[in-house]
C-alpha cells in the first residue's frame, strides 16, 4: 500500500504533462460556437442581389449549405474567394453568403470582379445578425442543415483541406436526414 | 520660439485626446451608468481575447458596447444581458464564468486539491505520530523485561541507584 502511494505524486506529474502538451497545440483564437445545434437567428435584412427584397432565416432552409461570412474590408475573405469559387461554381454546393458590416455598392463590384459563388447573399450592415450569430472574425463559415439548424462553425479561411472536412460533414449531415 | 518649445508638450496631449476617442453615451440614471461601466469590465471582448470590451477598441466590441448600452436603457436586468451575450458567444464571453457541470472542475478543482493536501498532510503527521509512540513503546519494553530477564547480569553490572537514574533518564525524552 504505501508503495503504491510513492507514485503518486509521479502520477499527478504525467497527467499534468498530458494536459498541458495538449494545450501547446491548441488554437485559443479557435471559440466554439454558441449556437451549433440551434436554428439560425430570425432576421429580416434586404438581399444583396436585390435591396428591394427582404430576406429571413426561411431563405437559408431546404438544404445542406454552407453559409460563409464575409466583406470587403477582409483580407481573407479576398484570400478565400477562390476556394469558395470553386466549391460554389465548379461544385455547385449551395453557398449562402452574409456580407458583414460592409457597404453593398463595395460588395457587389466584389462579386463582379472575382466571380460569385454564392446562391443567396444577405446584407447585414449594422452586424446585428452578425452579432446573433456570434461572429467574431470575418470570414466565418458555416453548415446549416435543410431545417435550417447550424451544425457547424470554421472561423478563418476555407482553404482546399478545411473544404474536404466541410464537405465529409455535410455529407453526414446529408446522409443522416435520409436515413 | 516659445511655441516651438512647447510643440512637444501639446502634440503629447493630443495623442491623449485621440487615444480616448472611445464613444459616450448618454444613461437616463446614474446607476444605469454605473451598471454599464461594470458590465463592460465583466464582458470580454471575443476577437481579442484577453481585453474586455471596455478597453478594446476592436469594431466587435464597440458593437457589442453599443449592444450593452442599449440592452441596459430598455431595462434588461444584469443577468438577462450576460444571459443574452453568452447564448451567442459562449461562456467565452464572461469573465466569471457561471456555474454548471462543466465548469464545476474550475470551481471547486482548487477546494479539491487543497482538501487532498490536507489530507496528505494529515496523514503523514498522523503516521509519524504512531511510529514514534511504537518505538517508545518498544524501548520501554526492553527496559521493562530487561532486569528480569537478564537479572543476573544487570544486578551485577547496576547498582539499584544506577537503574533507577537510567530509568529515569529514559523517561525524559519521551
């Protein structure tokens, strides 16, 4: 008995090491997302495409989507543009944009000029659905599933690797709704 | 000549004025102020991690200033705004964070590990303690059975007196 006792303080010592070698490859930029498993925030914001419609969470139901936060002013929204382009384009995945705190003159002579990849985009200039869906950073990118529920969050750029694991995900999510 | 002498001391105290070009708002009440000013310190600021939202000037935590100033002047209780900004950004957001089974670890981990140090503490003493009454017992025993034992040859070694000086002598350090 009082053997085994010497080894605990080499025990508590391991465990320690464990945690906090863990904790060295950790992102503390990286937060978890309040709202994963919850519907996507009610709102009421002009569309992009056409400022006279107004658009609501209705507009993001119906499908598996990735709904992808982003404005002019971010520089790795412009560094991302091109992935985008091609899961939106060559792809064809439904892709929701919601151009964040941005103006929309600026926003759509963006899209003019890289190409636009998104099915839908929503203008949300004051960042008051920004701010119910929690972002913190643009560009933030989501999947909402065809209920509109938020199943997952990336914060920062989509690139090809990030893609392949969104895509492995929708097509869980999309699996799971016909089984 | 005067003025340029005193250019360095004025563009000093202009730094000043655009380093405090935070906004202000206007409070109906003082306590509402007062509530704002202690919120702002409690909430803490997502994109920057380690500031709360009173000393960040990143665009989000001005929003969520702006957010906070109007949650209080339409009357929303201190519990309904943390309620309201954790729902969105996580328990990330509150510098204290609430109480809830996943949080218990950080709660009470430090009670647990001190309660456990106690322990050892305890214990150990408690052994020590045991081991030292054993060995006197065990030394009293010798002194006991000694003289019957090996009579012969302590009678004629010790006198009575010696025995009983020695005797003594043992009992002192006990």
């Amino acid at each position: 008995m009082r053997k085994f006792w010497i080894f605990t303080p080499f025990v508590a010592f391991i465990a320690m090491s464990v945690f906090l070698f863990k904790g060295l490859f950790m992102d503390p930029s990286k937060l978890p997302s309040a709202l994963i498993d919850r519907p996507f925030p009610s709102f009421t914001l002009p569309s992009l495409y056409e400022p006279d419609r107004l658009m609501s969470e209705l507009d993001f139901k119906g499908e598996v989507a990735l709904l992808n936060v982003w404005a002019t002013w971010c520089p790795t929204c412009k560094d991302e543009h091109e992935q985008l382009n091609k899961i939106g384009l060559e792809e064809g995945i439904p892709i929701y944009g919601l151009n964040y705190k941005d103006d929309p003159q600026l926003a759509r002579a963006w899209l003019e000029r890289y190409k636009d990849p998104y099915t839908k985009v929503v203008v949300d200039q004051e960042g008051r659905l920004g701010l119910d869906l929690g972002v913190y950073g643009a560009p933030e990118t989501y999947i909402i599933d065809q209920h509109g529920i938020i199943r997952y969050r990336h914060v920062g750029e989509v690139t090809e690797q990030v893609w392949q694991e969104l895509k492995g995900l929708m097509e869980i999510i999309a699996a799971e709704e016909e089984a | 000549m005067k003025i340029l002498k005193s250019l360095p001391f004025v563009l000093l105290l202009w730094s000043c004025m655009t380093l405090a070009s935070f906004e202000t708002y206007e409070f109906s009440t003082t306590q509402n102020e007062m509530r704002y000013f202690k919120l702002s310190k409690e909430l803490r600021c997502p994109t920057c991690q380690n500031q709360n939202i009173s000393d960040s000037d990143a665009p989000l935590a001005a929003d969520l200033r702006r957010e906070l100033h109007r949650m209080i002047e339409a009357g929303y209780k201190d519990e309904g705004i943390i309620d309201f900004m954790v729902s969105r950004y996580g328990d990330f957001v509150h510098y204290k964070p609430r109480i809830a089974p996943e949080t218990y670890i950080l709660w009470f981990g430090p009670f647990v590990l001190l309660l456990g140090g106690l322990s050892v503490v305890f214990f150990v003493s408690r052994n020590r303690r045991l081991r030292a009454r054993k060995a006197q017992e065990a030394v009293r025993e010798t002194v006991d059975v000694a003289p019957s034992v090996e009579a012969a040859d302590l009678s004629g070694g010790l006198s009575e007196q010696e025995r009983e000086r020695l005797e003594r002598l043992l009992q002192q350090d006990k």
